[in-house]
C-alpha cells in the first residue's frame, strides 16, 4: 500500500487538544443487517455504517465486553469455584459443573469460542464478586471507552432485560479497544482450544463458532451472537498488509457474507497513507527553540485514492520558556478535505540535551572497549 508524506506549515499558534475525529466515507456496498458499521483500527475512521448510532439488541457480542474485563483483571491463571447459579443459566453452555474448579482462562476461551452463557455468569461473580457487581464494571468500561450509547444489564446478552443494548459504532470501539490487548487478540482468533476436564478422562474441545476464520483468510477474530429479539449479531475483524478493519451487524440474516464484502469493499477502497513521519520536523521559526522539535510516533489514516492529495498540516508551536522541560511545546493539526482528523503533539529536545546524551553514550562506549582491551585512540 502507498505511504505517502504531505508537509505544509500555516500559523504558529499554541494549541494542544488531543482530537479524533473519525470521518464517515460513503462506500459502495450493500447490506441486509439493520445496523453495520466498518471501522479502521489504528485510526477509527468509519470505512462504511449504516444505522450504525440506533440502540438495539446485541445479544452474545456483549460477552467481548466480558472477555476484556476478565483478561484486565490480572487473575486469568487464578480458580474460578462454579456456582448453581451459572450452571442453570440459560442459553448456549460450555457444560461446566457446580462446583468444580477451572481456571479463568480457560473460562474466557470458553466464553469466545462457544459463547457459554455459563461461563458468563462465572466469570462475571468471580472479577466482579456478583454478576450486578460485573455488570456496574462493565458499564464503567463503556463510558471509559466512549460507549456513548450502551447500557449493559448482564454479561452475557440474552434477553432477560430491557435496557440492555448497545449501537454497531459502541460495539466497534469495544472491540477497538479490546484488540489492543494482545492477550484478547489471541483469544479471539483462536480456531480451537482444548480445556482440562477435571471431573472427565477427556479433555474439553471447543471449536471457534465464528466461521469467518475458516471462510474469509483475512480474518482474525471476533464474536457471535443470537437471541429471537436480537437476530443474529456477529463483530469480526480482519488485517491485510498494513490495513485492520473491525466490522460489526446487527439484526443481519446474511451477516458472513455481509462482513465479508465490507471488508474487500474496504481493502481495496483504501490505503494507509502515512501523514506524518516521526521524527524531527521542521516547521521554519521554531519561537525560540534552541534545539530540535520532534513527534514521537508516526500517524497513519485509511484514505481513497481520490483523498491522497487532501492532506494538509497546520504547525503550532508556542513561545520558547526557560521553564519548559517536558512535555508537548505545540501541535501539528492534520486536516483531510478541510476537516480536522487529529492533533498530534510535538516535542522539543535542546542541543544541550542531545549533547548530554552522545557524551553519555561516548563515555560509557569507551568504558565498554577499555574493559575488552580496545584502545579508544588507536
């Protein structure tokens, strides 16, 4: 895929907001679900939606929400004891019995790859000390993220309450957020698990319901979900070369081939165009900076063809002060067609710093080759 660099400097004005404003791109593709969205994950531009801000049902994509806390928690190699309570739970079941005792990781994969509603429920009393605990956590991580439109009653997604839902755009910054968590990125791609039985002579196996990772060789992972009020529900997620993308249906009947043309839709729609380069930058007058200016991490952004050439950055840097030692000193605003897309801030490193530095790594250089018996003069 093409990366491209676009540099053009406007006004040097201090300004530093963090911002991400994800644009919406009218895409040529066409679904049956009630709800669908396409998301670019470094960036999370919208790719394509539909309907993809109404409140609906979401049935067992809620069980990502669920994975994610469990993973957070920092007890996965910990003993979950089984109550009563999650073994009658209702629904798709991993079969666990009262009682017996299973590590929460094998908990989660169970939870992914068979949807187990009993896994659910364990999970959510053992992180959360109730499953109305679970639930006040599960909340709280929405509105972390930004979930704006989502209300969770329980941890699992059947229909046993009304004020449980979400919108296609939650779902897809959960499960952006969620696959930066490497831990749940393995989970969920994962085609196969085989977890210990201990009350058994066998092992439990469990298959990944998701078929994406067998039909489409770009996928990577996800979630299914049904209910009779919610339909069938699916969040999946793909990579080719440089490019990942999150799709999410809601109330979708053809929901496979659905993801499956969103995604070709969006590889071959768009390219990964690296706006800015890390690194040192020149922005001509630095306002007084002895030394360089610089931003720490490259910004890539999906883009058409078409919008390769609607890049524009603004540089703000303010007045130079004694008194500044860290932090960001200004801003590069990148705009894409007029539209602000995202700040980035900028970095100052004086020459004295830099020089401190070589002259840190001079001396401890010469102390490494003084010790093998090198001389430092010839």
């Amino acid at each position: 895929m093409r990366m491209v660099s676009v540099l053009f400097i406007f006004a040097l004005v201090f300004s530093i907001v963090f911002t991400n404003i994800p644009q919406k791109v009218n895409a040529s593709v066409s679904v049956s679900a009630k709800s669908a969205i396409l998301m670019e994950q470094k960036s999370g531009r919208i790719l394509f939606e539909k309907d993809a801000f109404t409140k609906r049902r979401i049935a067992s994509i809620t069980k990502i929400m669920t994975a994610i806390i469990a993973i957070e928690s920092g007890k996965m190699d910990k003993y979950v004891t089984v109550s009563e309570r999650a073994v009658h739970t209702e629904g798709s079941s991993v079969y666990l019995k009262a009682g017996e005792k299973i590590k929460l990781k094998d908990l989660v994969y169970g939870l992914m790859l068979r949807s187990g509603n009993d896994a659910a429920v364990a999970i959510a009393e053992y992180v959360g000390g109730s499953v109305d605990g679970f639930v006040f956590l599960m909340n709280q991580k929405a509105k972390e993220i930004g979930m704006l439109n989502t209300h969770f009653a329980n941890p699992h997604g059947l229909d046993d309450h009304n004020d449980h839902y979400s919108t296609a755009y939650d779902m897809a910054l959960l499960t952006r957020y969620a696959m930066n968590n490497d831990l749940y990125r393995k989970i969920a791609g994962t085609k196969v698990y085989r977890a210990p039985n201990p009350t058994e002579s066998w092992d439990r196996i469990w298959k990944n319901k998701n078929r994406l990772l067998t039909k489409y060789k770009y996928s990577t992972g996800g979630k299914t979900g049904y209910t009779k009020l919610a339909k069938r529900t699916l969040v999946t997620t793909a990579e080719k070369g440089d490019m990942e993308l999150i799709a999410v249906t809601i109330n979708d009947s053809n929901d496979w081939d659905d993801h499956i043309s969103m995604y070709e839709n969006g590889f071959n729609g768009f390219d990964m165009a690296e706006v800015l380069s890390k690194g040192k930058i020149d922005v001509g007058k630095n306002n007084g900076f002895n030394g360089s200016l610089f931003i720490r991490n490259s910004l890539v952004y999906p883009a058409t063809p078409d919008e390769m050439k609607l890049f524009r950055i603004t540089y703000k840097v303010k007045k130079y002060s004694p008194k500044q030692k860290t932090g960001p000193v200004g801003s590069a605003e990148v705009y894409l067609d007029g539209k602000l897309i995202k700040e980035v801030p900028i970095y100052y490193q004086s020459k004295t710093e830099k020089e401190n530095k070589h002259g840190l790594l001079e001396f401890f250089s010469n102390v490494f080759l003084s010790i093998l018996g090198v001389k430092t003069n010839g």
